[in-house]
C-alpha cells in the first residue's frame, strides 16, 4: 500500500480545505433563496413594513445627507411666494459644513454638556431603576400598589410631565420654591441659572426614565432562578458577595440592552431639553439636537445645510458608540 509523503499530505489536506470551502460557500451563496423559497409568507408579511420604514427613515436620511453637503437656507432654497414659484440657487460646498462643524467652539462644547448630560442621566437612571427594582422583587407589604405608582412617570405623556416640572421649577409660585421658603430658605433660581438649570433637567429626565429602566431590570431579576440564592447563603456569601456574584451576572443581558437604548435616548432626549429650557439660559443646556432643530426653525435666515450637517454627526456618533459597545460585548462574551 502507497504511503504519501508529507508534502503529498499537506497537498491533499489543501485540496480538501478548499472544496470544502467551495461547498460552504455554495451552501452559503443559496441559503438566501432557499429561505425565501421556504417562508416567503413571512418576507410578504415583512415587506409593506420595510417599504414604509424606508418611505419615512430613508428619504429624510438622504435629503439631509444631501443638504448637509450643501449651503440650503430659506433665502436659496425652492418655494413659492403666491404664484410665484422660485427655484432652488444653492450650491454644492463638499464637506465644508463638516470641516466648519467640527473645527469650531459651539459644536464641541455642544457636545461635551451633551455627554455629560448623557452619561449622568443614564448612570442615575440605571442605579436608581436597579435599587427600586432589587426592593420591588422582595415579598413586601403593598409591592403591587408600589409598583403601579412608580410606573406613572412612564404612563403620563412626556411632554405633560415636563411641563408639570416647569410648573413646580417655577421661581415664583413654583411648589419646590415655597416648600424652601416654608423652610425659611431663598426661592432657587431652577431654571434661570445655568447650573441649577442643568441639574434640573438631569432631575427631569431621570423621574421619567427610571420606570423604564426599573420594570426591563425587575424582569431580569425574576428570571434569576432562587436556587442560586439559597446555595450562596447556605454556603456563607453575604448579602454583597450574592448581588456581585450573582444578581450582576444574571442581569447582564438585561442592563446591556437597556443601557444602550437608554443612552441612544437621552443622546436625542428632545422633548425634556426643549420644553423646560428651550437650550437656556443662554446655551446651558444646548445639546445636539435641540440646536441641530434650532438652526432650522429658530434662526433668522434658517439654516437647513447646517441643522441636517449636526443631525449627520449625530447619526455618526451615535452609530460609533453602538459599534464599539457591541465590540466590547463581544469580547466578554455578551454577543447581540
């Protein structure tokens, strides 16, 4: 019987790596049709919501990826003024509004209260949601009606409730300032000053996140089998060692994805910024893209080129940050 030599071997082990290369691509060059050909029911299902998320989320993508590489204003842009119709005169600029962006002051200083607030809603959201949610898990007295109060924040409409806020930050008759001066305390500026201003909406945004946060953890929790519990403690971990080893571990899946939602939506958290500050005093408390939507409807003449350059940055950033924390995930294991 013929022996190979092991260059012969080596040869062979190629060939047989590449043809099975060769029928794993085949496979993988097919499977699309074959999961077509297999549930085209569900791709029929799927399609009507495609074509309409692509109509609303895909044309104003880019329409604003094309202004932003423009000089649009409302002095250049088309309209009609009665019967007359003017055409649109801008032009094309390249990436001048990004180079412009990113080199001056307001972008970044823009950028970094946007972090900070980012980062401070989130981490007090999610420290808050998981404390309320390690107590609500426990068998106490009332635990339901608990529950269903401090899921309200989460029921009453967002912009009612941030107004309710402006109402108790007033300076004047505001609840909270006559609570101080019941204490014989000076009224607080909540709102008219710029530090107080940026704690306030933080306070705001958290009161109306925590529930969130609070019920997606509380699930969590429920899903962490008792029986680890009751070996830890039978085996001498204190009450720490069980939240560390334990409760952490099982809520990681969990307080990934809530802490990636979370931080996307106070990133563009719009309505609490807006509504209770309008960015004021001054800029305090300007982040991205309520000043993304005040260079198209609060400046005079409205600039379209450079609101939709700040919303592609947005976008960016935020794509940036969801690619790296899913790096991150990735290598500990946490794959999404």
């Amino acid at each position: 019987m013929a022996v190979d030599t092991p260059s012969q071997s080596v040869v062979k082990a190629a060939g047989e790596s590449a043809r099975g290369r060769s029928r794993g691509t085949g496979k993988r060059r097919g499977a699309p049709k074959r999961s077509f050909s297999t549930h085209w029911y569900a791709w029929a299902m799927v399609a009507p919501v495609t074509v309409v998320i692509a109509v609303i989320i895909g044309y104003p993508l880019v329409r604003g990826i094309f202004l932003s590489l423009t000089d649009a204003n409302e002095r250049n842009v088309e309209r009609s003024i009665g019967v007359n119709h003017i055409p649109a005169s801008y032009e094309f600029v390249g990436l001048d509004n990004y180079a412009d962006a990113l080199t001056g002051s307001q972008f970044l200083s823009t950028l970094g209260w946007t972090l900070v607030w980012t980062v401070s809603c989130v981490s007090v959201t999610f420290a808050l949601g998981l404390a309320l949610a390690n107590i609500l898990n426990r068998k106490i007295a009332g635990r339901g009606v608990y529950r269903l109060m401090l899921i309200l924040p989460w029921a009453v409409p967002g912009f009612v409730s941030v107004f309710a806020w402006r109402f108790l930050y007033n300076q004047d008759n505001g609840l909270l300032n006559k609570i101080l001066a019941g204490g014989g305390i000076d009224a607080v500026p909540w709102l008219n000053d710029p530090t107080w201003a940026k704690v306030s909406v933080i306070a705001t945004n958290v009161w109306l996140g925590v529930p969130f946060m609070m019920v997606a953890l509380l699930g969590g929790l429920q899903s962490i089998p008792g029986e680890l519990y009751e070996a830890a403690e039978m085996d001498g971990a204190n009450a720490w060692q069980r939240f560390r080893h334990i409760t952490m571990p099982g809520l990681s899946s969990v307080s990934t994805t809530v802490i990636l939602l979370s931080t996307i939506w106070t990133f563009n958290m719009f309505p609490v910024i807006f509504l209770l500050t309008r960015g004021g005093p001054g800029e305090a408390t300007q982040i991205l893209v309520t000043q993304a939507y005040k260079f198209s409807f609060e400046v005079s003449p409205r600039d379209f080129a450079q609101s939709s350059t700040w919303g592609v940055l947005i976008l960016v950033l935020l794509m940036l940050f969801a690619a790296v924390y899913r790096r991150v995930l990735r290598k500990q294991g946490e794959v999404w």
